[in-house]
C-alpha cells in the first residue's frame, strides 16, 4: 500500500507537550464528522459522544456568529444538554474532550453495572483505573505511555485524534491497556529513544491504522492475508455483515481498531489502508447485540495482541494490509465490482512474491 497512507510517523502519538488550547475552542475539524458512517457504528456511548460533540461545535459556531454583534438570539437556540452531557458552563474551558470522554466513560460503567477499566499492570506496578485527564497532567519528559500504565490517566487534548483515541479505548479497554501493556515491557528494557524497535512499532502501527477482520469462514480471512482481493471481498460479499443491516447469517465484518485511521476517515479516499488482524469466531458472534459483540472481541482481541507482541521478532509486516473502502457495505462505489480492478490500491503484495 501507498507509503502515504501510513502514520505519518511511529512517534505520531508520543502526546508531548503542546502549545495551551485556546479557552472553548474546538478544532473545526470536530464540526465535519459524519457519525453516521459504517465504519464508527461499532463504537461505544458513539450516541453520547456525537451528540455531546455536536452540540458544543454548534455552541461554538453560534457564540462565534454572536461575537462583535446585538443579535439577541443565537445562544437561546442552542439545545440545552441533558444531564448526561457536559455541563453547559464548562464549555468555555479547556479539556473538554477530557470531559466529555470522561463522562461517557463513567455512563459505560454504569450501564454495565461494573468498575471502570484498568491498566493491566508490570513488574511491580499495580493495576490503575483508566481515567480521561488534562494533556496538561502528563509530567515534562515523561513517556505518554509510561504515564498512563502508573497513573491510569490518558492525557488527553481538545482535538479529534485524541476524541478518536478515547473512543477506542471505550470501546476496546482491555486491548488499549495490552499494548500498553508491551509499551512499558519495551520501556523497561530498552528505556525511551526514538528507536523504539520492532514490539513497539508494531504496537504503533495497530493502535493508529488497526483493523480487525472477523469472520466465521475461515477462507476469508485467509484470502485477506494472501492478497487475494476477489475471494475475501468480491466473491463472499452476500457473507459480509451490513452495519446498516446487521444481519445473523452473515459471516465476515471489519470493525476498526486505529483511530488515526478513523480520523483519516473523516475526508475518505480509496487508497487509505488498514494493518489488519484476522480473529476466528463460531457464527453465533452474528447473532450477539453490538455491545455483545464487541465485549466478546476485546476479550479475544487482547488475547491475539498479547500472544503477537510476546514474540521478540515480531514486526508490524504481519499485520495484513486492508484497503479500508474496499470492506462491503462501508462504501457504496464497491458494490461494482470493477472498484476492485485498481490495481493501485488492491495490490498483489506478499502474495505475488511469496510465490516467487
């Protein structure tokens, strides 16, 4: 796959220091989501979250429409936010991505009936509650990643990778905390450098651009691996799962896991490609809710990457290339089949090679 469509660099999530973020500002980026593509449908508190983003980037817009004028309305149009939401007078704060992730994540809590996520500890650590905390939090010159498997606390800034980051680990708490998990394993024996070696550059590369097929035909996902477009999405499309549509025969579906692959997705392009994993599951994961579903694949999900990354050799290579618009359903030029004969984007890679 392009080399364009990868993180732009291993260290793109280090989380250092920035610049302050100007008081009620949010980046207008979070005004261009459209919450209702397929690829976000498997997100958790995704209902709260867009609702709560909208109406402050509606706030926005509007006291921005107000500044400078005697217009008496503006405001009073805005809808007021119901007890879940931020509070209205914490908008012109800092932190509100911080606010808002926390919120939801103490709503996922509860309506599970259970204790909010945790680290899973090393060495001599001991497991931390997961936490949305200030970027501000994170010490000078302390690793992102080390802060958060002895704290707990992911630091968190006003824009839409970090509002994206925190969805995920909504969603998928248990794998967020094993890779980073492996992040402190690697740090412990290598300290921090800006080589960070092969374990954490295949963390790297899945915790930014992941995906994850899974599939009760086995052939699928094999098909995937070997570069063989036309058997893992042309072919079996009637078996692919339709997030519009959920269907409980269906036998294949992507959900991602990288959320700079998500953000990429706000403006999408064909060749934007995903670094996937391939999980095997009975065909009765078609017929769990969502929630159920992805309860069930976080658990197998950080029991893959916990297995992938102990392997000292491991590389980000295994991870399969996935031209992300080419999953069924997620986009509606690849209903034709000619949208697979571009062979920029669908390339034949190791498979061509590997015979060779």
């Amino acid at each position: 796959m392009p080399a364009s469509d990868l993180p732009a660099t291993l260290n793109s999530d280090t989380h250092t220091k920035q610049l302050p973020v100007v008081e009620g500002q949010l980046d207008n980026s979070f005004a261009t989501i459209d919450w209702q593509v397929p690829w976000l449908s498997h997100i958790t508190q995704l209902s709260y979250i867009s609702n709560t983003i909208e109406h402050l980037s509606r706030s926005k817009s509007q006291r921005n429409s107000l500044d400078g004028s005697n217009d008496s309305e503006g405001l009073d149009n805005v809808k007021s936010p119901n007890k879940h939401d931020v509070n209205a007078s914490e908008i012109n704060t800092p932190d509100t991505i911080a606010k808002v992730l926390k919120t939801a994540m103490t709503q996922q809590a509860d309506n599970l009936h259970q204790s909010s996520p945790h680290t899973k500890p090393t060495h001599d650590h001991k497991p931390q509650t997961l936490q949305f905390v200030s970027q501000n939090a994170l010490p000078e010159g302390e690793a992102y990643e080390y802060f958060i498997g002895t704290t707990g606390n992911i630091p968190t800034r006003d824009n839409l990778h970090d509002l994206l980051n925190g969805s995920i680990w909504l969603t998928f708490p248990k794998t967020k905390a094993v890779l980073n998990y492996h992040h402190m394993l690697e740090i412990a024996k290598q300290g921090i450098s800006e080589r960070r070696g092969r374990v954490r550059d295949t963390i790297t590369v899945f915790d930014e651009n992941g995906a994850v097929l899974v599939t009760s035909d086995a052939s699928i996902g094999q098909a995937l691996v070997d570069f063989d477009w036309q058997a893992s999405l042309v072919k079996p499309r009637a078996k692919w799962d339709n997030p519009a549509q959920p269907n409980t025969s269906a036998q294949a579906a992507v959900y991602i896991f990288g959320h700079a692959l998500l953000e990429q997705l706000v403006y999408p392009r064909k060749p934007l490609c995903a670094h996937s994993i391939v999980i095997h599951v009975a065909q009765e994961f078609f017929t769990l809710s969502l929630a159920e579903r992805m309860s069930y694949l976080d658990d197998k999900i950080a029991e893959y990457m916990d297995t992938l990354l102990s392997d000292d050799d491991v590389k980000p290579r295994q991870l399969a290339p996935l031209p992300i618009l080419g999953v069924p359903h997620f986009w509606a030029e690849n209903v034709n089949t000619d949208f697979y004969e571009d062979s920029y984007v669908f390339r034949s890679g190791r498979r061509k090679k590997d015979k060779n």
